[in-house]
C-alpha cells in the first residue's frame, strides 16, 4: 500500500500533472479536503473509487481510512 500525495496545482482540473490524473486514475481510494479541492479533480478518479471528504473528519478518523486502505492492501491518493 502507498499513500500518493498529488498536488492539485491552482486548483483548475485540467492544469493538474498527467502523473497526478494517472495516479487517482489507477488508486482504489481518495481522500481529499473538499474545503479546498476542486469538485471537478476529483472527476480524475476511476468509476468505483472510494471518495473520502477529510474536511470534516478528525484526525484520528482519517488516520482509520488510512489503515483500512491498508489493509485492503488498496493505494491511496490524497
């Protein structure tokens, strides 16, 4: 399992890295702090994905999505 963090650039889905729209392209799972990422980025993300807003969670609660992903042996992008 690895944790990809992909910068979202100035923020316009069409101005992120092929790399980072390959890498949520190919992770089961995103977390992402939907205060600040761009709905439309997320359109990178694989039919199925699992989409995990942290905005709103606690550390400790992301952490837990973290090892669950983990233990799914399941790539994460953030």
């Amino acid at each position: 399992m690895t944790v990809h963090f992909i910068g979202a650039g100035p923020g316009a889905a069409d101005l992120i890295t092929l790399r980072g729209s390959r890498l949520l392209a190919s992770c089961p799972v995103c977390l992402y702090a939907g205060s600040i990422v761009a709905p439309k980025l997320l359109q990178h993300c694989a039919p199925g994905t699992k989409l995990i807003d942290t905005a709103p969670m606690s550390l400790d609660e992301i952490e837990a999505e973290y090892v669950a992903a983990h233990q799914a042996g399941h790539d994460v992008s953030r």
